[in-house]
C-alpha cells in the first residue's frame, strides 16, 4: 500500500551489518532518497549496485551535494530529473538549503530520508515533517494530515517488523548480554538505525502531541508506545539480551512522564487525573536512577518532580522530551 513507505534488507557485506532502507514507494511516482553518513551511504550502494535492489531508487548524498563539483558533474548524470536550486547545498551565496531543495522537488518526487538531516540545516521545519517509516523517514508537508488510528499503528509496527534483521541485531548483541563493542560498525548500525527506528516511532508521535498541546489522544499513544518499549517484551526484537540499559535508555522513562505530566490538565476524571500524576511521577524516578545524566538535566526534572508531588495537576516543569 502506498502508506507502506520502507523496506529493510540485512546485506551480506564483509560488515555483517549492511542495511538497506529503501522506500516501497508507490507506483507511478519515482522515489528520492536523502542519504546521510558513511555506514548509510555504503550500504545503500552495495545493496543497490551489488545487488541491484532498487535501482530506481534515486540515492542523494547529502554530504557531497555540498560540493559544486558533485552539482554539476555528478547530480547530471545520475540523479535524472532531480532539481538543484543552487550551487551547490549549503548556506554560502548561491548555495541552496534543504528547504529550497525540498520544493523545488517536492511534485517530482516521493522524498525520504535515511541516516538523519544535517543538523545545522533546520530550515525544512517550517514547511516540512519527517515522519518515521520503518528504518527511513518520510518527508511530508507540515499541512498534511496525520491520522494516528489504529490502521496507522499496525502499519508502523509492521515497518519495524523484519526477521532477518532482527536476527542480525541478535547476533550482534552477544549470547550473554555481554553488550556491543563500543564505536564498532556493529553497534553503529544497531543503535543509530534499528535500536532508534524503534524509539523514533514513538518520539514523533510525542512531538505531534505536543505541538497540538490540547490532543489527549496523541498524548496517551505516546505514552502507550514508550511503555512498550520500556516493557521487556516490547524492546527492538533481537537486543532482549544487551543489558537492560542499553535496552531501554534513560530518554525513554523521561518520555514517558512527559506525556503523562502533559495530560494531567486533559484528565477527564478525578481517577485519570491521578493515575497520570503516579505515571509521570514514577518514570520520572525511573529516569533520575540512570547515572550519567547531565547536572542541569538531572536538576530540571526533580524540579518538576517535585512539583508534581506537591501540586496535584500542576504541569511539570520537566517537560520537555529528549532523545
């Protein structure tokens, strides 16, 4: 189906962790692919070129595309029909933004984005969304509509749901919870990938919720989707076995008692009202526990857990979510 958008292939590159994440795009319309980092963009070619899955997948770099001579030479020859509104990408005279680039492409093409955007470029925001699918993100306008139905749950889940992968993701996190080699290709593409894919679904659906500030709905699916994955049995099939901080990390907790703080205001009853306050209260305490938190983090949230304690209903001040 069209809202189907992403595929995820474990490749047998000498890694033992090539991933492919490459729209299932709809008929009819050529696909665009916003590619950024070394393990996506390697991956990407060997299972595209090697392999020859999704050739009519139009892969951009978005690290070279900065480059002039990656524009007008590369970008000619083998990104046909793909618009560049500029010199090249970047924020210099005659350079374009990701901004520029998404409208000057956006009839042309269904666009995503895998490996993330280049963090000092924010100018998409105001006109654009990346929403999670899969092991990509989809690229939408900021005026499209998101239905957050059970239909759209299912689908999502489905999109993260790949044996093959998780098989490998078992592989790599070791038979006794032993964990994965810090700064190895192995735990890049488990934790920045498939690990993330799984958090990033209920991230997005927090940062909607919020954004609408009054959507009770958006709010409880948010919370109900980190639960899952703070539950044992709801972490990314393959890593039940790396240890249980690394399995479920400290942002997780924190997530969660955002949402629930958020929807002490929105409570339809007494009883809602404080089974919210316990929740947010609870994963707030879970949060603190980790070790590692930053002073001014860690300070911000027991001020708000402090507020929560004293002040029944209050909207804590701990209320920003992280990642």
């Amino acid at each position: 189906p069209a809202s189907a958008a992403a595929a995820a292939r474990v490749s047998p590159a000498p890694s033992r962790a090539g991933i492919l994440a490459s729209p299932d795009a709809p008929q009819g319309r050529p696909s665009l692919l916003l590619a950024n980092g070394d393990e996506v963009i390697n991956a990407l070619r060997f299972v595209q070129r090697c392999e020859g899955h999704r050739r009519d997948v139009l892969i951009v770099d978005l690290n070279y595309m900065q480059f002039t001579w990656f524009v007008q030479r590369h970008a000619s020859a083998h990104l046909p029909g793909v618009r560049m509104p500029g010199s090249n990408y970047g924020s210099a005279t005659g350079a374009f933004t990701l901004d520029k680039f998404l409208q000057a492409n956006w009839d042309l093409f269904d666009i995503y984005s895998a490996g993330g955007i280049v963090a000092a470029d924010r100018s998409w925001e105001r006109g654009f969304r990346m929403w999670p699918a899969g092991l990509v993100m989809r690229v939408q306008r900021r005026t499209e509509r998101l239905d957050l139905n059970l239909e759209w749950q299912k689908a999502s889940q489905q999109a993260l749901a790949h044996r093959p992968l998780a098989q490998a993701a078992a592989r790599l996190a070791g038979d006794a919870g032993t964990g994965l080699q810090e700064g190895s290709w192995e735990e890049v593409v488990v934790r920045r990938h498939y690990q993330q894919a799984h958090f990033t679904r209920a991230y997005s659906v927090l940062q909607v919720a919020l954004d609408l500030r009054t959507s009770r709905d958006a709010l409880l699916l948010a919370a109900r989707l980190y639960e899952q994955l703070a539950d044992p049995d709801g972490v990314a099939p393959g890593l039940e076995k790396l240890p249980p901080r690394e399995r479920v990390p400290d942002h997780v907790h924190r997530n969660i008692g955002v949402a629930y703080s958020r929807l002490i205001p929105l409570a339809t009853s007494a009883q809602e009202r404080a089974m919210c306050t316990h929740r947010a209260a609870a994963s707030f305490v879970k949060y603190l526990s980790y070790p590692d938190l930053k002073a001014e983090e860690r300070e911000q949230v027991e001020g708000g857990l402090l507020g929560l304690l004293q002040a029944a209903g209050g909207v804590s001040s701990a209320g920003a979510p992280g990642r």
